[in-house]
C-alpha cells in the first residue's frame, strides 16, 4: 500500500474512537446501562431488561455508579492529549512510544465494550489498535519533530 | 496567518452569502424535522420519547439532505459542461471543497442524530412502548445495521481523506473512497426497517420498497437524494467507457530532467489548454487513476502529459519503460551540472521502440476536466503565475496562445505577463524547452513576457558562475532565455500597482482608451499562501479604470 505511515493513520483512527469514547462516557452518565445485560437477564414490561445476578459487580460499576463512564472519559482524555498532542505531552518518555498507544487503547476498548453507548468506541479503538500493531511490526518509530522548520505552507 | 476566522467566513460577501444558506438551510431543515415529528398526532407513540425523537428526526433529515449534496461536486463531466455558464454564480473550481463542508457537516449531525436515538432506544427499552430491547433495534433492525455500518465506513473514508495520508499514499484514499458505494446503499436503505410507525409492528410490503407507507411515516427523503447517487454512478459508467475508446501511447521522451512526457493519440478526446485528466496504464494497476495536467495545445496532434517520477506508481513506469529512478538520478544529477555532458538541458531522448526491446505499454485516458484558465482570452491583459510543479497548466496554455498568434486569433488579448516562480530551475527543464520555443517565436516583444524568479539560496559556485556568464551574454546562464532571472520573491505589491500605472497612463496597452475598462486576469497555480497574497494584490489594486481578477487551479 503505497507509502502509507501506518502510525500517522492510526493516529487519527484512534483521535476519532476517542473523542467518541469521552462523548460516549459523558452519555452514559445519564442512561446508564450494562451492554451485555442480555445475557441471562429477563426482560420485564416496563422496566427492561432486568440483569442476571451473575452481573451484579458490572452494575455496581456502570449502573449503581458510573464508575466505568468516568473512567473511560478519564483515560479518553489523556489518550487525546497524548494523541493530538497536548503541547506538554511533547516532553514525555512516553510520547514517542507506540507501544503505550497500543495498550492504552486496548485498555480504552475494554471499557468500551462494557457499557450501552461505547460500542463503536470500542470497535474502532481496536482498529486503531490494529493499524499501530502494524506499524510497530513494520519497523516504524516517530520522528523527532524536525528543528526549527517551521509549519508547511508557511514559507 | 493574516485574517481572522471571523473575518474570512462573515466580512467576505461571497462566503456569508454561502454560509447563510448552507448553514441557513441544515438548521432549518432540522427545524423542520423536529417540527412536523413533535406535532404528528400519529406518532403521539414515539412521541413519548420527547426531545431525543425530535432531535434525531431533524438530524436524520439534515444528513438526508447532506447525502444528497454530497454527491453533487463529484458529477465532474457535468461541472465540466455548466462549469463556463455558472462561473458568476458559484465557484464550480471549489468542487473538492465544497464536497468537505457537506462532509464536515454530516459528521457533525451524524453525532446528533446517532446520540438521540442512543437515548431514543434506551428508552424505547425502559419503558416498552414497543415490546423489544434496545440492541434489538441497533443490532437486528434495518436501520440500525446500516447506521452502524455507514458510521464505520465514514471514519475509514475520513481518517485516510486527510491531506497527510492522501500525499503519502493516494491509493489508500483513493480505494477507501469507493466505499462510498456502500455508504449511499446504507444511506438510501436506513429506513427500510420503519422505525418511525404509527402501527405496533412494522408495516412491511411485498412490493418495493417493501414497507407500506400508510404506516410507515419517514420523511421519504431516499426518493430526492438517490438521484444524485443515480446520476454519479453512471457518470463513472460513462467514463469507463470513454476510457475504453481507442488510445494509443505513441512516444514516451524522457527529458534529461528526469521527466517523462507520454506522447499519446486519442482521437476522441477533445479539450482546451489548463484541463487535466486521468491516466491508467493497466499494466502497472488494474484500477489507479491518476491525475495529471495536459501539456500539450489543442493544436498537437497529440495529447501529452510530463510525469516526474516522484511516487511508486511514476517509478514503476519509469521502471516499465527502461529510464527507472537510478537511470532519471543520474540524468538529473548531469542536468543539474549544467549541460558539459553532452546534452544540454533542451535536449530530450525518444524511448525508441524499432531499436531497444522496450515496448510501449498500453493506456486509457478519463478526462478531460477543468481549470478556470480556459477563460484566458477574454481579458485584455493575462497574468499567469505558476510556481514550482503548478507551471505545467502553463505549459498548454502557452503553446495555444502561440498557436492562435500564428493564425490570428487571439480574442481581446493583447498582452501575456508570465510569472515562473520555482526554487530549482534545472529541475524543470523540460519546460524551459517548452519556453525557449515559445520565446523564440515571439513576433511582436511586448506580447509575452516572461518573468522567472528563483527562490532557491544560491550557493558561491552559482554564483560566481552566474557572474562570469550572464554579463553581455544574450542568453541567461541558468534557464538559457533571453529573460533574465530573478532572485527573490515577486513581490506583487509592487508589480500590480505598476502595471495599473502603465495601463492607466496608455503606455502598457497603446492604442487602447484610457476610458475603456482593462481587464487583467490573473491565473494562478501553485501552493495556497502565494494564492492568497495574490488575492489580495487583485482586491486591492482593482480600480474603476483597471479590474483585476483572481482564478487559481487546484490539483
């Protein structure tokens, strides 16, 4: 595939899951539901769909507290400022490793994929996971911003 | 950079105008959707869901709306055909942009419409107005699957859109852009699974479109927008067959610069000086199209085109027909020396088939397409600027305006300022060849006059070289013209008010009235900051005696 930077495309892959991720959590505040509740659980009229008691600790977390929501707006932010970047995540060991991005953004899926709203956060993130797995095994390293250069197009 | 935001999107007349009903339009769209859903008596049930029912009917209206729009910058044989007519109108040469602000917009009212109905379902299941779970209906439903879908299919076709990506590898963006196909089947489908009802059940039909409209009450809104999708797929159609007609390659040149120019018979085509079309050489890629500018005048028997070898797909046809990356290295390397081995910079090698075992490959050409400076013959006074890769439109419009000086034939144009702006030279020798010709053929001095300025910082060996060759010497050391080369940056500041002056005073056009109106047409092609400067310069400098006016090409 051409000349494609594998991790300057996951980039915005994972800028994209993100910012719906931390829309998603600040949702799910409100309408707090766990996704896989179906399983085992009854459906009452009305009511919906009332949890098997296997589920109990996830809905401690997601239902009883928002506690998966928080975390997940939490960690999308940092992962946004490490992403688009934050001028002072610049400076950190951590910012050129593409590595971190990778176990966060598996670590951002997980809690996706726990609650209503974070689905599609999840399914891209692991996207995203995807395309930086191909980058690190593709050799690729982010290049040290170049000197003093300046910005293209403003010659 | 320069003007603010609010600025250039509310003190520029053209833009309000735009954004007022662009954006005019999408509220009031979504205005209306909400409306006529809170008000429906027949949806009292879904009604029940209150602000997030509303809200998700606007906005799927709007994005309705924007599916349709989004198709419309893309008919590019119909832009082509109205694109002359309506230049007053609408800037037909934005197409590209315009086609990002729909697409900006329907990201920004996909999160609206799909946030509502994540409450709308939600509570669909809490309180049971229809017997089902809210993943029944994002997961099973027809709605909610091609919902899903078409949101995955917008973030690959947006991530590798961006301009990044699209420089870096054009194939990514290009294949992942035809997944536009099944966006629109998405799109024209989502409400094939009545989700908005006043029955308890879906009224489903066994006729198209297979669901009973005295139930199902959308806004029907497939009915309008599948046009454009309609129109679009068999514009593709006819391309592919045009491409199809008879296309022979009949010389390839390889310029000691390093650039190849295709030398190609298609009776059938038929295009005026500035267009570009698409190339495919089946035998490198089945399916890449790329974009490359006509560089010859309607009057060749040929259309040609020159092609740098600067990605993988130029390389591979450099590699194709023998003069591979290694062999154009070191050509230019010789050409950049100057011209002590052998060849000098004009001279160019023919790819001879009767001698090596080299064969022509196959081609198929789609275009052509347009570019505002076809309208170069209806001003008095013709500016073009053209800097570094942005000369090659030039190219073809010289050679016709040479051409129609030969029979006579050049409308209300009287004079030509060429701008060559570039940061090497040499490595554009080819059009230097192109320019020599032209230069030499010059009748009449005061027609063409060119003007080249190098930006490129000189080193002492150029300098010195330049030195010893340009005094008393008729040619210039560095591009073997007449015109002297400049150092530095135009600076337009100077030279559109001086230009005013000399029309203003008669000495510039003689002959023409001093109450007469002169038109001085700017073209322009090259990167966006010269464009603006020289936006600028046109605005400022146009008086009532003296217009000046601003197109540029986009590539």
């Amino acid at each position: 595939m051409g000349n494609l930077i594998w991790h300057e495309y996951s980039r915005f892959v994972a800028i994209t899951a993100t910012i719906y991720g931390i829309w998603a959590g600040f949702w799910g505040l409100f309408y707090r539901k766990f996704f896989w509740d179906f399983v085992g659980g009854t459906l009452r009229d009305p009511g919906g769909i009332q949890p098997a008691r296997s589920a109990a600790p996830f809905i401690t977390v997601i239902v009883k507290i928002p506690l998966l929501q928080i975390m997940a707006m939490v960690l999308g932010l940092f992962i946004l400022a490490l992403e688009w970047p934050l001028p002072l995540m610049r400076k950190l060991p951590i910012y050129r490793n593409l590595i971190v991005r990778i176990v966060l953004l598996l670590f951002q899926a997980f809690i996706m994929i726990l609650f209503y709203q974070g689905t599609n956060a999840a399914i891209w993130s692991l996207i995203a996971v995807g395309c930086y797995t191909r980058a690190v095994a593709r050799g690729e390293t982010m290049a040290e911003a170049k000197g003093n250069r300046g910005k293209e197009g403003q010659a | 950079m320069g003007e603010s935001w609010f600025h250039r999107e509310f003190l520029t007349v053209r833009r309000l105008i735009f954004n007022f009903l662009f954006y005019g339009s999408h509220l009031g769209l979504f205005a209306y959707g909400w409306y006529s859903q809170e008000t429906n008596q027949k949806l009292a049930g879904l009604n029940s869901l209150k602000w997030s029912v509303w809200s998700s009917r606007g906005a799927g209206l709007v994005l309705a709306y924007d599916g349709g729009l989004i198709l419309l910058p893309m008919l590019r044989n119909i832009i082509r055909i109205i694109r002359p007519r309506l230049t007053w109108l609408f800037p037909a040469d934005e197409n590209i942009w315009f086609h990002r602000q729909v697409a900006y917009s329907m990201a920004f009212w996909a999160m609206v419409h799909t946030t509502a109905h994540y409450v709308n379902f939600i509570n669909v299941e809490e309180t049971q107005i229809r017997k089902q779970i809210a993943l029944q209906i994002h997961y099973t439903q027809a709605g909610g699957i091609t919902g899903h879908f078409m949101l995955l299919i917008m973030v690959i076709m947006y991530s590798t859109a961006h301009q990044k990506i699209r420089k870096q590898c054009f194939e990514a963006f290009w294949y992942t852009h035809h997944l536009a196909f099944f966006f629109m089947i998405g799109l024209y489908t989502h409400a094939t699974g009545c989700f908005v009802r006043d029955s308890t059940n879906p009224a489903y039909s066994r006729v198209f479109p297979f669901y009973t409209t005295d139930h199902c009450l959308g806004y029907e809104s497939w009915r309008f927008i599948i046009w454009p999708g309609i129109i679009y797929f068999g514009e593709r159609v006819w391309r592919e067959i045009r491409a199809r007609r008879a296309t022979r390659l009949s010389k390839v040149l390889v310029h000691p610069s390093g650039a190849m120019e295709l030398r190609i018979i298609k009776p059938s085509l038929k295009y005026t000086p500035g267009q570009w079309l698409f190339i495919q050489i089946p035998e490198l890629s089945r399916f890449q199209w790329h974009p490359f500018t006509i560089t010859s005048a309607p009057e060749d028997p040929y259309v040609s085109v020159h092609i740098r070898q600067v990605g993988d797909w130029t390389e591979s046809l450099g590699e194709r027909l023998g003069v591979g990356p290694s062999v154009v290295k070191s050509m230019t390397q010789d050409a950049m020396k100057g011209k002590e081995k052998g060849l000098s910079r004009g001279d160019f090698v023919e790819i001879d088939t009767s001698v090596s075992t080299i064969t022509l490959p196959a081609v198929r050409i789609d275009g052509p397409y347009g570019a505002p400076a076809e309208d170069v013959f209806n001003a008095e006074v013709a500016m073009l600027v053209g800097a570094g890769i942005g000369v090659t439109p030039f190219a073809s419009i010289l050679k016709h305006i040479w051409y129609r000086q030969k029979r006579g034939t050049l409308g209300s144009l009287r004079r030509v300022e060429f701008f060559w702006i570039c940061r090497d030279a040499p490595s554009f020798g080819w059009f230097q060849s192109l320019l020599q010709e032209v230069e030499a053929a010059q009748a009449d001095p005061n027609f063409l006059r060119i003007n080249i300025y190098l930006t490129q910082k000189i080193g002492e060996d150029m300098l010195w070289n330049i030195a010893v060759n340009d005094a008393g010497a008729e040619y210039d050391p560095l591009t073997l013209l007449r015109t002297r080369t400049l150092f530095g940056r135009p600076d337009w500041n100077s030279i559109y008010p001086r230009m005013r002056g000399a029309i203003e005073g008669g000495s510039y056009l003689p002959g023409s009235k001093s109450q007469l109106k002169t038109k001085v047409a700017t073209y322009f092609c090259g990167p966006p900051v010269i464009a603006k400067a020289l936006k600028e310069a046109t605005v400022k400098y146009t008086t009532s005696n003296v217009t000046f006016t601003f197109a540029k090409e986009h590539f």
